[in-house]
C-alpha cells in the first residue's frame, strides 16, 4: 500500500497543465470503419504541425478486441476509407483527390486513379461495377472574367439574388454536382452528371459530406440530398429533399416531397426493404426537432419512429439485421445512447419503444459501426479527445479500442468536472458543468469564468474543443461555470426551442443566475468574475457587458452579434435570423428583437474591460460586428483589444492561429482578471 501511495504521489507531481503547445500535439482520430470481417477498425489519425503550420492525416488498424494499432499508411495527405474488398480485405481510400489501393501484406500502396480533376466523396457501388463522387461544375457567370472575356485581369463579381456569399466563400457560379461512371481496376469510364444543369449543391453547403449521396441497395439507383432553390429562396429556406436517381432511364424522383424542413443522412437496411433519414418539420427553422423517419416498401409508407419522443437525434445506425435503429442525442448535458426496437407494424412504434442504453458522464460523439454484439463509437470527455471504444450491446459496458493520446495524457494534470444544479428565475432546475483547476484546493480563492455557449441551439455536453478547450482553462488556474441555459438540447423540445425569438431574455438570466449561485462559494474570488464566448455565447458576453451590474471584471467575445440590425442586413444563412429573431428589423413586430435584445442599446453601460476577437471571413458573423463592438468600447475609453484573423471564419481552424488565439486569450485574462 505504501508503494501503491508512493507512485501516485510521484505521478501526480510529474503531471503538468494543459498547455495551447501541449494541446496541438494530440492527435485526432475520426473517419473509423469496420473491416468486413468484423475483427478490426480502421481509422484515422491527424497531427499537426507547428512550424508547417498544417495537420497530416493517416490510417491505422486496431483489432476491435483490443491491441497494438498498426499504421497502414506514411504518405503526405489526409486519406479517408471508400471502401473495403470482402474477398480479398484490401482497403481501397482516397488521398489527395485520387483513389488508392492497400492490400493486406503489403507496406506500399497503389494508386488507382489519375484523374484531372480531383475526386470528391466517393462511393463505389455494391458490385463494385461504378463509383460514385462530387465535383464543382460552373453554371453561372458572376466573376468578371466569365462576363467579360476581353478583361482578363479583371477581379469583381455580379450578384442578381442574395446568396452571395456562404460561411467563408463568395459564391462563384459553380456548384457541386453527383457524378457516376463504369469502375473497372481502377480505371473511370466517362462520367455522368446526374444533376445536369441545375444551380444546386451536393453536398448540402457548407458542412454536407458523403452522407448526402448513396448508392441504393442493388446499385441501380443513387440517392442525394439537396436543397433545389437558387438565390434569395435558398438563403431563406432548410427545406432538402432525397432525391432517386435511376441509372437505367436517368429518371428521379423526389422521396421527401411534402417534407418541408432538412431532410438528410439517408440510409437503406442491408436488405434494402427499409430507407431511413432525419427529419425536420418546419422550413426555416435549422434547429427544429430532428427525427427518425422510415420508408417500407412493404406498405409504401412513411414512419416517423420518434415523432412522441421529448428529444433531438444527432446521428443514427441501423442494426444488421434491420431491426433495430441505434442514435445518439444529447441528454442533460451529455451525449448518449439511444436504441429503438422495431416491430413488424412500424405505425405502432412509440416512445416506449425507445430507450436510454448508455449511461455516464461523457459525450458518445458518433456510432461507426456494428461488429457482432458490440457497437464501436467514439467517446470524449472534458479531459479527453475522441477514442474509439465498444459498447457491448448485452452488458451494456464500454471498452476502450483506441489509445492514441494516452501516453500525453499521463503527463497531463487532468480537472475534476461536476455538475451543479441552480434554480433559475422561473423556477426550473438549470444545469451547468463546472471545471476545477487540476489539484484544486477549496481553501484557495479562485478567478472564475463564466461559459457562454454558441448555436444558440448547440448543446452543451461533454465535448472535447481544440479552441475552447476547458481542461486548458482550468489549468490556467480558472474555475469554469459551463451553463445549459434555454435553447440547448437535452432537456426537452420546449426547453430547446425557448431561445427563438428570446435571445436576450430567459436565457441571459440563466446566466446570471448560474454564475450567481457559484459566486457563493468560498473558493470563488467574487473579485475576479470574467465572462467569455463565441457567436451566440459572444452576443451573450455583450449582451452581459451592458446589463452585469459590476458582477463581471473582464470579457471576451469572439465573432458575437453586436448590432441585431447590421448583422441581419449582413449574415447569409436568413433563414436562422428571420427564425430566431423573429424577421427583419423594418417588422414592426420585432420592435424588441432590435431595441431590448440589442447588445448595440446597452455600449452607454459600458464600463468594463474587453478582448474582441473577428474572424476576416466570417460571413456568418461579419466583420463588422466585430469593428463595431471595439471602436465603440475605444471612443468610451473602455480597455479593449481587438484580434483580428483576416484567413479565420467562424472558427480559427489554422494551428499557428489557434495558438496565437489562445495565447492573446490567456495574455488578456492575466492583465484584466
């Protein structure tokens, strides 16, 4: 026992905080598969590096029971698996916009495709006879050099229609369009646009992937998701549709005619009897209840399997033998598992039917696959970054497969993560994560930060950010207060849709009142109260700097809605806008949406130090919010800083950027709290 105490002594003084450094050396894993013959994973892994200022991807196999991962490939790129050969286990991925083969044995891979043009989410058919992918194709004529051929040096655009720009691009007249063709050894025959000339995207931008385009069961048939509106009704509008596409007659047909919000993630069961897909219901509205519908071609109906279920799915699976459908969707503060059983009469299923099997204080992020009676999924927590593990269908056990960051993270000082429950102001229990420094000492005082999150509607759970990382706060000595206030999923569908058309109210005051009932604490330095967030957490944080009442000494807002009226005359996607704030600011009706829920009104109570931050190709938030909110602060005599990362859009996605990010975060936090 002495040894036993002695070890964990030494361990834990050999720890050291999370550092930005530190926290850009952990590799990332995603884009897991399951071998055919359900033994092993393969997945991948992403390091960054510093001074190339750029992440490297490459696969690696691990048997699902458990063992040493090999790596199964060295070159420079990011490949991702298409597909997996039953007969003989090659692996057959796709690296710099080409197909390549790697066959078991053998150390070197060969490539398979030459093509001029890079592919793009591929497919290949359940023969093996075609493929499948994406490509940009230029319809339109908005550069100046397509409109006017004699100015070839010319750089301007021509827009009829809104829709001009999209999340960090300006629209350019091209769209991504499916494309199939014969695949035989590698060698493309002459591809076929199944979307012919239409001015509409696959995959759904900015975010969609390969799940917007699959083949059907038999190959004889290509399903994809798009949103078949052009110009100002597309920047309006949610409302995709699943679209069949047959190769034989090149007929398609629309499969979600009538639904009216996204309808997306399209899925047969193996025996191609059953299409699954999520679902919303209203156009317009992107956070809407998103459920299971599925299609029997038995009955030629419609089933939506979670329409009495008081929840929001993330992603789902079906099981092996179509009987059951896996999802996962987040639950007070987590993500877990969720499992339905289907009878023979899907119009029976009911919320009965549907049941919580996992259980913990952790986020399962995704569902890769089924091997047997085990489910393979990847898992975060506060103090970790994405693992594969098994979840054991029968026991209901997780086990972990993956451990790409264990040996960092034994040197890593980790934070005790809790949840505290606070009466908020209409009575209801609000709960929020609160993140401790590592060796926290209660009879310290400590400078606290309260979390504000974005979305509005995104959830607060377990994740694990490379940007807002809460491990990496906490190590800097900081207490972190992480509320679920209105708006977040987990806790209901009327709790989630309660932030539309009330941004600055029951949810603000949820913020106040979890930092409040934390600001009893003895070991909370009331002195020191700071305030942080992005997009809707940075509306919050100026929506806080003019109503706190000196509870806070310091803010940071990163890309935030400053001005309600500049931000709707600017943002792209208006569809979010004209939902939650209830329409444009010339409607009479959304008189408080603009005046009382205006971080704008407030800058007159300005008296407290802020750190903006403003991506250069944020056109979700633009730039001017960001101008805004720091010349106002400055012609009050306000300390504040403004960085700006002109190559940034909503995010900071570049590495040496994040560093400075985080660094100039931390450098603010240490003059002002």
């Amino acid at each position: 026992m002495l040894t036993t105490a002695i070890t964990a002594t030494s361990l834990a003084q050999t720890q050291q905080p999370l550092t930005p450094e530190l926290l850009w050396q952990l590799g990332r894993v995603s884009g897991a598969s399951i071998t055919p013959d359900e033994r092993d994973l393969i997945y991948g892994v992403t390091y960054y590096n510093l001074e190339n200022n750029k992440g490297e991807k490459n696969l690696f196999r691990i048997p699902i029971s458990g063992g040493i991962a090999e790596q199964l490939t060295t070159g420079e790129g990011n490949e991702q698996v298409v597909h997996m050969d039953k007969s003989n286990g090659a692996v057959v991925y796709l690296c710099n916009g080409q197909l390549w083969q790697l066959k078991p044995g053998n150390t070197e891979a060969r490539q398979l495709t030459d093509e001029k043009e890079a592919l793009e989410n591929v497919r290949i058919s359940p023969d093996g006879k075609h493929i499948l992918f994406t490509r940009s194709v230029p319809l339109k004529k908005m550069h100046s050099t397509d409109r006017h051929a004699d100015l070839p040096q010319s750089n301007a655009y021509v827009y009829d229609a809104l829709n001009y720009r999209h999340w960090d691009s300006w629209a350019d007249g091209k769209f991504s369009h499916v494309f199939y063709a014969t695949f035989e050894d590698g060698k493309i025959g002459v591809p076929i646009d199944i979307m012919a000339d239409e001015p509409y995207d696959t995959p759904q931008q900015p975010f969609g992937g390969n799940e917007d385009a699959i083949w059907g069961p038999d190959g004889k048939s290509i399903l994809y998701v798009s949103k078949k509106k052009f110009g100002t009704a597309y920047a309006q509008s949610t409302n995709t549709d699943i679209y069949k596409y047959e190769l034989a007659t090149g007929n398609t047909v629309n499969l979600t005619e009538g639904m009216m919000g996204y309808d997306r993630s399209p899925s047969y069961t193996s025996d191609g009897q059953r299409l699954a897909w999520l679902s919303m219901a209203e156009d317009g509205y992107e956070a809407d209840k998103n459920d299971v519908v599925v299609f029997d071609r038995h009955t030629a109906r419609r089933y939506n399997l979670t329409k009495d279920w008081d929840g929001t799915v993330d992603s789902y699976l079906w099981s092996q033998d179509g009987r059951t459908i896996w999802f996962t969707a987040a639950v007070k503060g987590t993500v877990q598992l969720f499992e339905i059983t289907l009878p023979a009469d899907l119009g029976s299923v009911a919320a009965s039917n549907i049941r919580q099997i996992s259980q913990g204080q952790h986020d399962i992020a995704s569902i890769a696959g089924q091997a047997g009676d085990q489910l393979v999924v990847s898992l975060t927590d506060m103090n970790h970054a994405a693992e594969f593990y098994r979840f054991d269908l029968n026991t209901q056990q997780l086990a972990k497969i993956t451990a790409v960051n264990d040996n960092s993270y034994a040197g890593i000082a980790k934070s005790k993560v809790e949840a505290r429950v606070t009466k908020a102001t209409d009575g209801k229990d609000l709960l929020s994560w609160i993140i401790y420094p590592p060796n926290f000492d209660p009879n310290k005082k400590y400078p606290t930060l309260l979390y504000c999150q974005g979305g509005p509607q995104g959830a607060l759970s377990q994740f694990y950010s490379f940007r807002w990382n809460f491990q990496l706060i906490a190590a800097q000595g900081y207490i972190v207060v992480a509320p679920n206030r209105r708006g977040m999923p987990g806790y209901g569908v009327d709790w989630n849709e309660q932030i539309s058309g009330d941004w600055g109210g029951q949810a603000i005051q949820d913020y106040l009142s979890a930092i409040d009932d934390m600001a009893k604490e003895p070991y909370v330095d009331t002195a020191r109260l700071g305030a942080v967030g992005a997009s809707y957490g940075g509306y919050s944080v100026f929506m806080l700097a003019g109503l706190h009442k000196k509870r806070f000494k310091t803010f940071v807002a990163h890309d935030g809605l400053f001005d309600m009226r500049s931000w709707y005359g600017t943002t792209e996607e208006l569809f979010f806008a004209n939902k939650d704030l209830g329409g444009p600011y010339w409607d009479g009706k959304n008189e408080q949406t603009y005046t009382d829920f205006n971080p704008i009104t407030y800058i007159d109570r300005w008296d407290t130090p802020i750190f903006i931050v403003q991506g250069g190709k944020d056109y979700r938030v633009g730039i001017e919010q960001g101008l805004e909110a720091f010349q106002g602060a400055q012609l009050r005599g306000i300390k504040s800083r403004l960085l700006y990362l002109p190559d940034e859009n909503h995010w900071v996605l570049g590495a040496q950027n994040a560093i400075v990010w985080q660094r100039e975060f931390f450098k603010w936090l240490n003059e002002t709290l």
